[in-house]
C-alpha cells in the first residue's frame, strides 16, 4: 500500500481530531480539544475559510497523519502521527509540505509550540529539521521553536 499525501478538507476534521486523541506522546481527546476551543465546527471553519492549511497522510483507507499551519501567523498549529507511523518519514513529509505552504504565503519565519522535556520525540524531531528556540515560552507552557527560510 502507498502513501498519497493531499490538501485537508473540512470534512477531514473529524477523523484528525479522532487520530489526534491515538498519538503515542502528547495526545489529546475531543473534550481536551474542545476545553482549549477545539471543535469539529471551529476547526472545519478555519479550513473552510482558509485560515488553516494542512496536509493528510492517507495510507490505504486509514489516516496515517497529518499538519496544519496557520496562514495568518506562520505558526505550525500540529502534527500529529499514529504510532504505527512513527520513524518512517511521514512525519518530516508532512511538516514540510506545510512549511511550504506557509512559505509561499510569504512568511519567512515559522513558530510552534514544543514540550522542553528532551525525552519528548517532538524536541530532538525539530531540532534534527533546523527549528530553533526564541526564547520564549507559548499559552501552553511550551517552548516556542522558530524556523528562518534562507532568502535567496
């Protein structure tokens, strides 16, 4: 079975927020989403109206993965990957396909929030891919990594 790599629709939503509660580190259940204001209908809204891009990682009928990014700010909002997945490329895949898309929308500079913890998976993954801390800290508590695109 291959992987297809595609554009997030609205009707994505539901299943993303499905897998995101089934991530090995880090996961968070629909009420969690729903207690920081992520529902189906305020996430399908921010696809539906473009202020969200993402990218999904289908592999055969099952949802491998997925990113989204946030056009406005240039903030890479999640990436979320069940385990089976894990270790594989997808994960780089997927994060990429979104840098770009956020590079083309004429940022030059991504954020996100990342766990401080080094045991975290997620704090070595940015790093090894060039993200860098600002020294600040996110709502969350979490470290706040940026990435600089090289201008040409």
């Amino acid at each position: 079975m291959t992987y297809q790599f595609r554009a997030a629709s609205p009707d994505d939503i539901p299943a993303c927020i499905t897998l995101r509660g089934l991530t090995r580190e880090n996961p968070a259940t629909a009420e969690r989403l729903a207690e920081l204001g992520v529902t189906v209908e305020s996430w399908s809204a921010q696809v539906r109206n473009q202020e969200l891009t993402g990218i999904i990682c289908m592999h055969g009928a099952e949802m491998a993965g997925y990113c989204f990014g946030d056009l406005q700010s240039g903030e890479i909002v999640v990436l979320a990957l069940l385990p089976a997945y894990e270790g594989q490329g997808t994960g780089r895949r997927l994060l990429h396909a979104v840098m770009l898309q956020l590079q083309h929308a004429g940022h030059q500079r991504l954020f996100l929030g990342c766990s401080p913890d080094p045991a975290v998976r997620s704090h070595g993954f940015y790093r090894r891919l060039g993200w860098k801390p600002s020294g600040k800290t996110d709502k969350l508590g979490d470290e706040e990594l940026e990435y600089f695109f090289e201008s040409h």
